[in-house]
C-alpha cells in the first residue's frame, strides 16, 4: 500500500520535520496485530532528539495528526499506528485498476534505458537441460518485469554453436554418423555420437587430435566442416523452437558464440595493445592475481579461442550494437567465476560499463534431491517432459470439465504455466525439485491454481452479463479489505521484483490476491447481494491483476478451464 504509505509519511513529516521523508518512510512498518491497524511508525529513535520517553512523543504526535486517507491514527505504546480508510482505498484502488487496466502495477523509472538479456543459451547438438529451461524462464520473466518497469529490453539466445566440442562431433559424424538417423532424431542422435567419441578417445587418445583438427577447420572456414557444422546447427535449432513455441518465448537475437568467430582476432589484439596478454604453458591469458582470481584463458596453446574470449567479443559486440545501460547475463551459478573473470578483463581493457554487467545466476532443479543428468543412454528430452504434463493437464480437464470447447489449447495453457510457475514461485537460488504432482495441483501454490482463479472469477462475470467502469464508494470488511490490500501492493511487488531480479515477488503478489479472493468468495455472496455493482468491481480487478501478473511470468491464463 505504497500510496499510503507516503501519505502517512508526509503526515508524520509535519510532525517530525527533522527527519527526511525517506528517512520516515525507512522507519515505518507493517504492525504483526491486525488490531494495530495497517501501518505503524515507531518512535524509540525520536527519544534522544527530543528528550522524552517514546510513548509519550508518540501521544503528542498522534493527536496532532489527521488525513482523510485515514480512519484513524492513534498512539499504541511507543507506536504509532495508522488505519487506513477502507471504503475510500477500496473506491481508490479499484478505480485505478478499472482505469488503467492491464497498465495497472506499470513504472516509468526504465523510460529510454536498454538492458540487454542474455537467456536461455542451450548447445546445440545437445539436449536442451533443465538448466536451460530455468535460464529460460527467468530471464524471460525478469525481461517483461524490466518492460512493465519502462526499459526497452534485447532478448539474445546466445546459442552453444561454438568450440572444441563441435571438432569432435563432426569426427564422431564422420566416423559413425548415420544420415537418416540424425534426419529423424537429430538431438538424440548428435548427442549419442558425442558421447560416443568420449567414451572411445578414452582408448584411444588419437581420436582427440582429430577432433582439434576438424574445429581447426572449422574455424578457419573448411567448407565441409562448414556443412556438417551448419547441418548440425539448423536441426539443433529446429527442435528447440519447438520448446520455445510451447513455452510461448521469443527472441529478438539468436547470434550464439559462432557468431564472434570473426570478431575475436580483433578482442585478442586489443589485449595485446593494452598490454594484458601473457604467456602460461603455450597459452595465451590474462592474469587476474591481484583480483584474486585464476587467470582467464583467452587462446589454448593451439591457437583456438575459447569460451571466454567469446563472451568478451560479444560484450563489446552488445555494448556497440545496443548501447545497453544494463547487460544481465541469467546464466546457473556455476559460471560465477567466468562472469566475475570477464567483467574483470573488461575493466583492465579500461571499459568502466562492465559495472553494468550482471550476472544473475540461480539454482538448480533436482530430482529425488539429486541433480538431474542426462544419463548415460537415457536422454530425456524436455520437448517430451514438456508433452507428457500437457497431456496430463489434458486429462485433468476432461475430468474437471468435459464440455469445455478448447480443450487442447486450454491444456497447453495450463501444462506449460505449471512448469513455468513451479520454477518462478521461489527465490531463483533454491534448488527446485521437479515433481509432476506439484506442478499440477488445483490447490495450494501452483500455476493451474491461480489460472483456475483467474477463470472462475471470469466466470462470475460471465453469469452477471456485465462489468462496471467504475465505482462509487465502497466496502470495508475483513474479507474484501484483505483482496483489496493485496491488489494495492502490485505496483510495489512490480518494483521489487524488478530490483532484486526476482520474478518470485510477483508469484507471491498474485498468490496472496488469489488466495484473499477466494476466501472472500467462500463467504460472501456476489450477484444476489445489494452492493453488486462495488463487488463485481472487485472481481473484475481481481480478474486483471492475476492475469497480468502471471502474463510477467510467462503465463497465459485462460478465460474458462
Ligand atoms: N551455452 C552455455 C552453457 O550451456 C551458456 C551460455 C551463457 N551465456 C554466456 N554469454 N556465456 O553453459
């Protein structure tokens, strides 16, 4: 209840007047007893200033202060506590949502600045992993929050197309590839030739040298290396737009690390010139000792770039091109050391906006408290997962509600959104067990709980044929004040979100309208009561803040299921 929060702070102000708002607005808290009202400054800190016990400066403050935002504002002990007016925040709050719509919860503070997202990223040749999908999903719902707060946004999937690896595949290709079968079932295919090629350098070493080789080739533009490389690349491609169709993800960059090839000769030389270069072993790195940090490897003694030399192309790649102000790199914690590395070289280069790089790292989603792993063999292919909680979804709905017309959009919607929501509803660095039954409940905290919200609320609407545009007056029970409260604090969980790069902010924003709505729903009646036309408000407001707070998430929320 931001609004009311600095409302009550400019009162106190007028009071308090050598403290800042700021600094008044730093004190005020949320009291834990209801009956204490809604908002409650303390004033112990005040004691020494004006030489006096803190209940007593909070009795004189208390009687001096009065605001029509508020029933009341009474001293409680050393507290004092405010109660906000409910009829009129209800009129207040329900307005502006009707208003302002699917713009509710929107800043400007983001106006004409860019921040570039690096997300996603997945290899080709290679299973997209569930560390993949997470980097998806977090990085695609940081973005729209970073939209809602103002900032244009760049989407760039920084594809795995690049290194070493690819060398070995095209030897395994060239050794043991089948045409057909990597036409038919390319990822699988591809990967079980990688494999392969480890398991059998193990006994013969030689075969690695082949594979340098062919990445020698490879980067020096061989045009069947090109082929294979490029053949590879496309089919990879192909199945992970199919994931991103279901996820309902777009880019607006699909440049991966082959993209730097040609752009790396000019990184390494502009080291050299400032210096920064020395040799280890053959090699070529920039040592980071004073930072504390291994060096970072830039050329392998037989001249191939690597990972690293990659990412500092295409910094400057993205820094030229877009001009970002922020650049977030939404990547598992595991590559800490590489961003911590990279934005170091960067500084040493004397580029001070590498303070704008971010990396934003999260957890990872186990299985049985295990890390999931492609087991030897055994690849589980998300597109897969993906199609089995959709078809699940599909089946709870028959069971639920057979007559529906959509079903198979519906169940897309609702599959999707479950594993979506299941990733987003905690803080990014927990580890998130992945659990079908979780995913899917129709209670308690999960995806299809707050879509089926969303729809029944739609369904209310739909019975009484109509939805009003605006209000006058309103209600001030425990059970509509308590909706209408959670719908208050949107803008300010948008904000948080968007500052602490938590999209678990917004879940929880929504959860807790779902929930108070709910509750409200239990109890009270709705089209047969004489205050319809203030309640129908409320649920069209309801109806709207869910929906856009899980359309930041990367959710669609259907209108029936
Ligand atoms: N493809 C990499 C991987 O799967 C992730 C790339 C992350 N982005 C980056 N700019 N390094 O590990």
């Amino acid at each position: 209840m931001k609004v009311y929060k600095e409302r009550f702070a400019q009162q106190l102000h007028t009071v308090f007047s050598d403290l800042s708002i700021e600094e008044i607005l730093q004190l005020i808290e949320k009291p834990k007893i209801e009956a204490h009202g809604d908002l409650a400054f303390p004033c112990f800190q005040l004691a020494k200033t004006y030489r006096k016990a803190p209940q007593l400066i909070a009795q004189e403050a208390a009687e001096r202060l009065a605001d029509a935002a508020f029933e009341k504002i009474e001293a409680n002990g050393p507290y004092i506590n405010a109660f906000i007016n409910r009829k009129e925040a209800y009129q207040t709050v329900l307005n502006e949502v009707l208003e302002k719509r699917e713009a509710f919860g929107a800043h400007d503070f983001g106006k004409g600045k860019t921040i570039v997202y690096d997300l996603s990223s997945p290899n080709i040749a290679k299973p997209f992993s569930m560390g993949h999908l997470r980097s998806t999903v977090i990085g695609n719902a940081i973005a729209n929050i970073s939209e809602k707060c103002g900032y244009d946004t760049v989407r760039i999937n920084y594809i795995g197309d690049w290194g070493t690896q690819f060398g070995k595949l095209i030897a395994a290709y060239k050794k043991w590839g089948d045409e057909a079968a990597v036409r038919k079932e390319p990822i699988r295919t591809l990967f079980k030739l990688y494999t392969r090629f480890h398991e059998e350098a193990e006994k013969d070493p030689a075969l690695n040298d082949e594979g340098r080789l062919w990445f020698k080739k490879l980067e020096s533009g061989d045009a069947e290396a090109r082929e294979l490389w490029q053949w590879f690349r496309d089919v990879s491609i192909e199945a992970f737009n199919e994931i991103y169709d279901l996820l309902n993800v777009s880019f607006d960059s699909m440049n991966g690390e082959a993209f730097y090839n040609d752009k790396m000769d000019a990184v390494v030389r502009e080291l050299e010139e400032k210096g920064l270069l020395t040799e280890s072993d053959g090699a070529l790195v920039v040592r980071l000792d004073e930072d504390d940090l291994p060096p970072c490897l830039i050329k392998k003694k037989d001249g191939a770039t690597l990972y690293a030399t990659r990412d500092l192309a295409s910094a400057l790649y993205r820094k030229r091109t877009y001009d970002f102000d922020e650049a977030l790199y939404v990547v598992g914690h595991e590559q800490s050391l590489h961003f911590t590395q990279i934005k170091k070289v960067l500084k040493k280069m004397g580029y001070d906006w590498a303070d704008h790089i971010e990396h934003v790292p999260f957890g990872m989603i186990l299985q049985g408290g295990k890390k999931m792993s492609t087991r030897k063999g055994k690849v589980v292919l998300l597109e897969e997962v993906l199609r089995e909680i959709i078809a699940l979804a599909e089946k709870n709905i028959l069971e639920k509600n057979p007559s529906l017309p959509n079903k198979e959009e519906v169940a897309k919607q609702v599959g999707v959104g479950a594993v979506i929501y299941h990733d987003l509803k905690h803080y990014r660095m927990n580890d998130v067990e992945f659990s079908f039954d979780d995913m899917l409940r129709f209670e308690g905290n999960t995806g299809p709980y707050l879509q089926y919200t969303h729809a029944r609320a739609h369904s209310i609407l739909r019975k009484a044929g109509r939805t009003v545009s605006e209000v006058n007056g309103g209600l001030e029970d425990d059970g509509s004040w308590a909706v209408v409260s959670a719908i208050a604090a949107f803008p300010d969980d948008v904000k948080n979100a968007f500052i602490d790069r938590d999209p678990s902010q917004i879940a929880k924003s929504i959860f807790r309208i779902a929930q108070s709505f709910n509750q409200y729903y239990a109890h009270e009646r709705i089209l047969d009561s004489d205050d319809v036309d203030l309640k129908l408000a409320l649920v069209e407001a309801v109806t709207i803040v869910i929906k856009e707070g899980l359309r930041l998430l990367g959710i669609e929320a259907p209108k029936e299921m």
